[in-house]
C-alpha cells in the first residue's frame, strides 16, 4: 500500500513538473496560431464561449480599421486562451462566416485589420473561439468607411461637339478609383467662351454616378466653348487634370439678303447681279449663293438649284438658253452652315432672237473733202473708191449700216473741209456746218451732201425743216452736238 502511494505522489509531482514546463514569464499558458488548442483531437467540451460581439470600428486611414471588443467567457477556456476571428463583408449581413479576415491570438481584445480599399463601407462580425475549436454565432455587425483621401484617375474629356444653337456635347472615359467603383464615380464639366478661362468653383453641369456623357446648355449661338471634365469619387476627392477641347454651338440663323437686283439680256444669256448677303456668324466673302431658273414665273423647285456660286461671288450668268424665251430667277444666300434664307425677290427678262450679240466689222469712213466752189464735195472710203456726197453716199452707208445711220458733230473741223469719219459703233459723223456751204463768192446753193442732210433732219424733224430753220444756222441741237435720223 505505502508502495502503491509513493507511486502515485511521484506521478503526479512528475505532471506538476511537466505544466510548470509549459508556462511563460507571466505564468499563463502561450497561446498557439489560433489560440485553439486541438492537440488531443478528442476533446469533450462542446459548449461555445459567451461573447458579446465586436464593439466599436473605427477607420484609421484609407485601408486600416481598428477593432475592439470585450473578452468572452468559456466553462473550461479561460479568457486568456480564447481567440477571436473577424469576418468582413461590403454589404449589409454578407459576411462569410466560413471564411474569416483575420485571426487574433489568444486573449486579444483588440486588433487592427487592413489591405481594405478607401473610402469603402465595410460591414465587420467578430466571433470568439475556445481551446476546443467552439465558435460563438453573434452577429452583432458594426459598419465603418475607411478614410478616402485619394482622387480618380482619369484621362479628361475626349470630345466636345456643337449640337444646338445653345448647346454643346461633352464625352469622356470612365476614371478609375480605389474607392469607388466606376460607376459610383461622378463626373463635372467646366466651360468657358476662352482657352484656360475655366472656374473650378462653378461647374456647368455635374453628373449623376457612372455618366460618361454630358449636354451643356444655355450657351450662345454660333460660338465657340471650351470644355474641362473631372472624376469626382464617392468621397468628394476630385481631379485636377486641366485637358481641355472645344466647339462651337450651331449657326442656325439664315444670312440676311436683298436678293437678285438686276437682270440683263446678251444675246441668248441672261447675266444676273445681286449685293453682298450678311450673316451672323460668317462673313460676306463667306457666303454662297443659290441660283433658281425656270420659264414659268413663280414656279420654282427650291431643292434643285441650278447654280451655287463660289464664295462671295454677286453674279451669275445664265448660259445657252432658248432664244426669245422669258426665264425668271430667284436667288438665295447660304451660310457656312448651310442655312439659307427664303426670299421670293423674282426678275425676268427675255432671250434675244439670237445668240450674235457682236456688232458688224466695219472699218467706216475715212474723210469728206470739199473741191471749191463748182465742185461737189467726195467722200474717201480708204481702199481706192470715191462716192459723190449725195445719193450715193447715203446708198453706201444704208447698205452698210441699215436703219443705223447717225449724223454727230464733228469737233475740229472748219467750213472749207468737210470730214465724215468713222465714230464709235461704226456710226457716221459729220460737220453740221454742212448746213452752209461758203465759196469765194459767198453763200451758195446747197450741194448734194447738204441737201442728203438736210433730208435726214427733215426726217428727224419735218416741222423744223419747213420753217426755214436750216436757212438760219445750225439747229441748237446741232450745235450741241445731235442730229439723228434714220435710214431705211
């Protein structure tokens, strides 16, 4: 029996040894990884420790959050041996509690997890654990947004385009954060009517989360805007990219145009002149003109013109038309932008009955000569050939300017020479001195060449030649340098 004793105090003294062996400084027991203990495999406590749940959350800076909580308490684990796990999720209730974030050693009532994002809201659980491996099942959930302190990256706008008189629109690609996904990021549009001129303070448009397109409004016509677009994430952090792109808003206002003016006639073409069209946006070297035609008055297809002229052209020629035929134009200013305005101003004219509208070569007459007193004045026509001033003379220019005769003063000349030369158009000037032809022995009857223009003035003016007039001097149209008639 004594024997039996010995044994037994020896092995349990043997048993002290062995956990004195175990302890740390402190006296407690080293907690393992997990602050579990599993070594036996086959333990007999299955009661779950009672833990009151995480109890504050706090966020240290953009990836770290520091947790804190009260110890739990175990039938058989003491405090100091119990470990905790931490369950992590982004939405409301959505941890997974087969899978925890972290594991604490043993004892903690503490502990810092991190690799979160910015400016994230995460949703924490945390559990204890006995030596026996027993998890409690509290879901007591504390929320809590890591700090943001970090803008988007983004790449600015990438078009601006005029689509409205008023407006503009802005485009650009999405910009990346490690706080907000792409579509919880917004987007803020600056303008200015100069490059650089952009207020920071005062966006023109913000856009809702995960916009990638913007229409500013309210600007002015025909005029161009700059345009500055930057990412702003979930927590206000924005960008301060300084890319820049323009456009100008619509021109839709017609020039402001008199319409066609003047219509003349050259044989079988029609020339049309017009003034200078005004625009808002573009100016009068800058505008086009639209051309209409047609043989009915008032009746045109506005769609199909049969002109447009070059820039700042204010003429027109029509080409190649029926001969005595009446065509009727209407024309049109156009702007840069292709608006164009809707006058009905109409000329018409008619085509003359041929398209000859040279006049015959004729190289006129050269001289008239007076030869004294008994002989009667000659006219040189230049190749060779005489003509008496009288029948023939009037015969000569009859066959060569039918219906075109015209007798003018002719500067210069004196009574003793007397001159038909050639005058502009191939028309026939003459002396009216011819009225009075002097000779040595004073006033003598008129010769041929008188009477032949005495004949045309009494035709230009029957009443002036019975008065006698041509007896008293020249006429004081004469004088003036006009005497006409015709010869048919």
């Amino acid at each position: 029996m004594r024997l039996a004793l010995r044994s037994t105090v020896s092995v349990f003294t043997l048993g002290v040894a062995l956990l004195a062996a175990c302890k740390g400084d402190d006296g407690g027991l080293e907690p393992t990884d997990t602050g579990v203990d599993t070594g036996d495999g086959g333990s007999s406590d299955k009661s779950v420790p009672t833990f009151a749940g995480l109890k504050t959350a706090t966020a240290k800076s953009e990836t770290e959050v520091a947790l804190t909580w009260d110890p739990a308490t175990d039938d058989l684990t003491d405090a100091s041996r119990v470990a905790y796990r931490v369950y992590v999720a982004t939405s409301d209730g959505g941890q997974d509690f087969k899978a925890s974030w972290a594991t604490t050693p043993a004892g903690a009532v503490t502990t810092t997890i991190s690799d979160l994002l910015p400016g994230t809201r995460y949703f924490i659980v945390v559990r204890a654990v006995d030596e026996a491996g027993n998890e409690d099942a509290n879901v007591v959930q504390k929320d809590v947004q890591t700090i943001d302190l970090t803008a988007p990256k983004f790449a600015g706008v990438t078009a601006v385009k005029g689509v409205d008189r008023d407006a503009i629109s802005v485009s650009w690609a999405a910009a990346t954060d490690r706080g907000s996904a792409a579509p919880f990021i917004k987007y803020r549009v600056y303008v200015a009517d100069k490059a650089g001129a952009e207020d920071f303070t005062k966006p023109a448009v913000e856009t809702g989360p995960g916009e990638l397109s913007a229409t500013v409004k309210g600007l002015g016509e025909a005029k161009a805007y700059y345009a500055v677009v930057r990412a702003v994430d979930a927590s206000g952090n924005e960008d301060t990219n300084l890319k820049e792109k323009y456009d100008s808003t619509l021109d839709k206002t017609a020039p402001k145009f008199d319409g066609v003016q003047k219509a003349t006639v050259l044989g079988t073409s029609i020339k049309l002149l017009w003034n200078d069209a005004t625009d808002n946006f573009d100016k009068s070297p800058d505008i086009v003109y639209r051309v209409y035609q047609s043989k009915t008055a008032g009746s045109y297809d506005f769609t199909k013109p049969v002109a447009t002229t070059l820039p700042g052209t204010t003429e027109y020629s029509a080409t190649t038309l029926d001969v005595s035929t009446v065509y009727s134009f209407v024309v049109r200013a156009v702007d840069s932008s292709g608006n164009s305005e809707t006058n009905v101003v109409e000329l018409s004219a008619k085509t003359a009955a041929s398209a000859d509208i040279k006049p015959p070569v004729f190289g006129g007459l050269t001289s008239g000569t007076g030869i004294g007193a008994h002989h009667r004045p000659h006219v040189d026509l230049g190749d060779g050939r005489l003509l008496d001033e009288g029948r023939d003379l009037l015969r000569h220019l009859h066959r060569q300017l039918p219906g075109r005769v015209r007798l003018q003063r002719a500067v210069g000349l004196h009574a003793r020479r007397r001159h038909l030369v050639p005058g502009e158009g191939a028309l026939a000037q003459a002396d009216p001195v011819l009225h009075r032809s002097r000779t040595r022995r004073g006033r003598q009857p008129r010769d041929q060449l008188h009477r032949a223009v005495c004949h045309l003035t009494r035709r230009h003016d029957p009443a002036h030649h019975r008065r006698g007039a041509h007896r008293q001097g020249p006429r004081p149209d004469l004088a003036a340098g006009h005497l006409a008639a015709g010869v048919r």
